[in-house]
C-alpha cells in the first residue's frame, strides 16, 4: 500500500469520524434542551431549592443527555486522534497537544456523566443519600457543574491547539481557524464577566454558556472539517 492510498483512507475515516462528533453532539445538545435545570438562575418554574427532595421526579427524562454526551465524548477522541495522521509535518505538533488536552477533557467529563447516572439515582431510590447532594446534576454549587467546567474549559483549549492544524492556504482552512478558536474565547469571556458580576456564586450561568460555545461549535465545525477531508482526497487523488 503505498502513501497515497493510506492518506486518502486516513483522510475518508477522519470525514466519518467527523461527521459522526457533529452529528452526535447535536443529538446531545437536542436532549440536554430537553433536561431544562429545575433549580438554580435558570429554572422557569417549580424550582427546586437546598436540599432539593424531588430529585427522583426528573428521573429518567434529565438522564437521556448523559448517555448520548458519553458517546459525543467517545466520537470527540476518534476524532482529535484521527487529525494527527492528517496533519503535515510541520502541524503534527498541534494536533497531539490537541489529542493531549482531548484525553484530559474527556477524562474528566466521562467520569462526571457515568458517576450521574450510575451512583445518584440508584442511591436516592435506596435512601443513600450522604453526599449524593454534592454530586447531584441540580446542585448549582456541586461538584458536577465544576467537573463540566473544568472540562469544557480543557475542551476548548484542545479546540484551540486543533484549530492551528488546519492551514489557511486551503479551502476551508482559514474558516476552521477562526472557528475552532471561538470557544476558548467564550470560556474566557464567560469566566469573566459572570465571576465581575456574581463572584464565586455564578451558579451554573458560565457553565451553560461555556458548553454551548464548545457543542455550537462542534456542529459546525464537524461538517465542515468532513467537507475539508473530501477536497484533501481528491488532491492525493
């Protein structure tokens, strides 16, 4: 086989792979619009209050998210893993500080949506509830919405590393340059204007702005990175 061939077939994968994280990242964003949080700044009604005794009410409808987040996560590793054997030379370097920052994220995240849906609900239902309160989805201040900013924010620093993969001489180049780095912009910006306003009880209100910064982005970005591969193989043709 020789260089063409396995470029061109690295290159078809990559397509796939990302047509598949922008596909199953609007899938999760389409869920997680569903599961609107029934506490905290942006609860419409029948908020929810410490020490939150409905919790098992939204249980399974606030849970459907996760699952699909976890394979969004998987899709996203495939994925960033994919762009290094597409890089050039010079740009390899880019794209493994982003599979760096992907593994981390993802780690981080992974352990976040499993321990949700695998420890919190089975523990109410069987009257566990020490330290279920902390971990628990509809805690503004708990330890899922610092895990998902921590993630998201590792997520976007990827993002940004990924964006310096693609070079702006080529179609679509200079687009996924300045598109890739956008998230990072909204983390940053997100972190600073809602820690100005509210200090450290910004609740989940950068959290939120930070994910759908990360997932608009991913959608976009998906289909036309899988469009960017497909003009590729036809240049190695």
């Amino acid at each position: 086989m020789n260089d063409t061939t396995l470029t061109r077939n690295t290159l078809t994968f990559t397509r796939y792979a990302a047509m598949a994280w922008s596909m199953i990242t609007l899938l999760t964003f389409s869920l997680a619009m569903i599961a609107i949080p029934p506490s905290g700044p942006y609860c419409p009604s029948e908020c929810m209050v410490y020490p939150y005794a409905d919790l098992l009410a939204y249980y399974p409808r606030d849970y459907f998210w996760l699952y699909s987040a976890i394979i969004q996560l998987f899709a996203y590793l495939v994925f960033v893993m994919s762009t290094y054997f597409i890089a050039t030379q010079d740009r390899k370097l880019f794209a493994f500080l982003s599979t760096g920052f992907a593994l981390i994220a993802a780690t981080v995240l992974l352990i976040a949506y499993f321990t949700q849906f695998s420890v919190v609900p089975i523990s109410l239902m069987k009257g566990e509830t020490d330290g279920m309160l902390l971990l628990t989805q509809y805690n503004e201040h708990g330890l899922f919405i610092a895990l998902e900013e921590l993630g998201y924010l590792t997520m976007s620093i990827s993002l940004l590393f990924l964006a310096w993969v693609f070079p702006t001489n080529l179609r679509l180049g200079k687009f996924l340059r300045y598109l890739l780095m956008l998230p990072v912009i909204v983390t940053v910006g997100a972190f600073a204007f809602y820690s100005w306003q509210f200090g450290i009880d910004r609740s989940y209100r950068a959290e939120v702005a930070i994910i759908t910064g990360n997932w608009l982005v991913t959608i976009v970005a998906g289909v036309a990175i899988a469009f960017y591969c497909k003009d590729l193989a036809k240049k190695t043709a």
